[in-house]
DNA sequence: GTCTATATTCTGATAGAC
DNA sequence: GTCTATCAGAATATAGAC
C-alpha cells in the first residue's frame, strides 16, 4: 500500500525481530534497533509511536513466520507420527532457543495483553495441530488410545520449549536432541504393537 | 563467620533471588533492589563488588534451595515412578516459572561461565536423579525396555521447563498441567504390561 | 520521511561523611 | 557497616531543522 520501498520500516521490524529473539523486550532498546537497522532516530518515532508499538509490531511477524513454518509441516500427507516427528525434528537454532516463546520469559510483555498475544496465539496454533495429529494416529492405532489428544500436544511443545533451556545451560545442542528423541521414543513406545513397528 | 545478624547482606540476597525470579538478569537494578530489600546503597556495595557478583551470589542461594527440593523428593523409598511422579506433581508456582531456568533465558547469564553455572549444576543434578529413576524402574519392568535414560530424563526435565512457558503465554495453569499429565501418561503407556496398571 | 539536537529518567558505580 | 551525595553513561522520547 505504501508507495513502494518503504524500506526503513520494514528494517526497523525485521531488526527489531533479531534483537527481541536474542534479548527479550527489556534487553532490546530503540537505540540497540537503530544501530541494527541502520536508520536514523528519527524515522523510528515517525513509523512507531515508541518502542512496544514497534516491539508489538515485530511479535507480530516472528509469530506469523512462526506458524507459516509448522502449518507447512503439518500440511504433509504423511502418517500422524511422521508429521509430529517432522515437527520435533525440524531444524532448529537451538542454542538460540524459540523467537516467540522467549519473548514470555519478560514479566513486561506477560502483563501486556496485547505483547502477550502473539505467542498464545502461536501456542494455540502448534497445541491445534499437534492435538489433531495424535488424535489421528490414536485412532489408526499409531499411539496408545489411552492418550489424550490435549495433554499429549502440550507435553509435546513443552518438550521444545524446555529443551531449549537444558541446551541453553550446557551451552550444547546435546539435552535438546535428547529431550526430542526421548519425546518420539515414548510416543513410539505407547503404540499398541509397539515392538513390531520399524524405525520410519 | 560473622558476628551474627548480617541482616543486610542476607536481606539483599534474598530480594535479589526474588527479582531475578521474577525479571531476569537485565531486568533487576540495583535500585530495585535496594527498594526491595530495604537497605542502602552503600550497604550494597560493602558487601559485594557490584550487581553481576550479587547476582552470582543469589545464583547460587536459588540453586541450593531447587537442589535441595528434588534431592528430598528422589530421597523417597518408593517406586521409580512414584518418586518421578511426585518430581512432576510437586507444587510449584506455574505462572512466575523456574527461579532457576529463568536465567538461561538471559544473554548476558548464558554468555558468562561463571553466572551460567548454577544453572547447568541444577539441571545436571536432576537429571542424574531422573535418568537413575527411569534405569530403575526400566530395570523393574515400570517403563518400556527400550527407553534410553539419558534421552527420556531429557524428556521429562524439558516438559517441566517448557511447561511455564505455555503456561505464561496462557495466563492459566492449564497448559503447564495437560503438559505434565501427558508425560506422565506416555511414561505409564510405556510399561509392557501397561493395560495391567492400575494408577498408584 | 529522515536527520540531528535535546530532555528526562534510570542504571550502575564511586566518594566520602558518619 | 551504613548512609547520602554525586557521576558518567544509557534508555526512551520529544523538538524542530531539512
């Protein structure tokens, strides 16, 4: 709609998006945003109305990039296991840890309903697919029948979530592959005919 | 070794763990703290060298205080998935999450050896009590023969971790407890002769 | 639209009195 | 040991020139 190459807009979000990823709302400041952007002060307050207008903004397109990336996945036509193992085992910058779950580490954006926002929406996307793949593959007798769809998703995403911090702590790729294949084992595991199945 | 009531020096510890719960590393001064643990300023800075070594000291006091909670609970002459169980029922206070995951969240934390230690120290404490638990009840027949431990404590620490960040982004215990319910539930499902079990 | 001052408040730390 | 200045620099935002 703008009159083309609205480009320090677009630097000041796509930079904005980094910095939030690495430092969270209360470690990024505009002048931090600037220096990335490499646009002036000026041009921030003219396109923003401040610093979380231009946060929000940024949450906004880490979390649609976000759920563009697992939509994708579970779009496959695959079996429910693939799927979520696809999912699990998707490349990931781990050391880096999650662009959208990060950002709920700061008392400042889970207080603010709007900054909160895009990250349970970005939950509730992943809980959604990841819910209706177990729920599938229980019903053609991929996992165990006695698991529930809701709780089985959560633990899975928490599995991410979680194994982001162990790696973090390491500093080490290592608890977070671990945490993801354990995940996968026991889902595996659960299946009703479990020891006849082979490795997909 | 002090002559007693070192009131200030405590007092500042244990308002710095609070805030450091609660905000982080970049989102705790020593303004807030001071505030909050009603001493002065010089007081600070007589007892340690500035915010980073306070900061190292509640570390510490936080991971010794975590440490010694799940060294209780895994101390319990009961079954291996009775004490894991109690690990992952255990009270906690969802929506302000781990007092000690919390800082690996943090930049300035995982970038320096010395403030990132009393993080690793924690979780590689847990997970030798969680990954010793499962070898048992492996052992036992409790789970699956075919859990790796080291891969399902990876599991099961990264549900708890990854738990409070569903949560938080919810605003509700809910997602943290579905999480933690569908661990335990795979856990179960896995036991060869699951069908058999009755809950403990 | 973008730039360069400028203002105000907060941060992290020091100095020196008591 | 604790207190009250005080300080240099950064964070967040505004003003006004171009």
């Amino acid at each position: 709609m703008a009159p083309q190459h609205d480009d320090a807009r677009e630097r000041l979000i796509e930079g904005t998006c980094e910095l939030l990823w690495d430092r969270g709302y209360v470690g990024v400041s505009p002048a931090a945003i600037l220096r990335r952007s490499g646009v002036g002060q000026g041009s921030m307050y003219h396109h923003f109305k401040g610093k979380s207008d231009l946060v929000l903004e940024a949450e906004r397109r880490s979390a649609a990039l976000m759920q563009e990336e697992f939509t994708a996945i579970f779009a496959a036509d695959t079996t429910a296991f693939a799927r979520i193992s696809a999912y699990l085992l998707r490349e990931r910058e781990v050391l880096r840890g999650c662009r959208v779950g990060r950002l709920v580490a700061d008392p400042d954006v889970v207080v603010d309903d709007q900054l909160r926002e895009p990250v349970r929406e970005t939950f509730a996307l992943l809980h959604r697919f990841l819910a209706e793949a177990i729920e599938e593959g229980r019903a053609a007798g991929e996992f165990a029948a006695s698991l529930d769809a809701d709780e089985t998703a959560d633990t899975l995403a928490a599995v991410i979530q979680g194994g982001y911090a162990l790696s973090r702590a390491e500093q080490s790729v290592a608890p977070y592959e671990r945490a993801v294949r354990g995940a996968l084992a026991l889902l595996r595991a659960s299946a009703p005919e479990s020891s006849a199945r082979t490795d997909h």
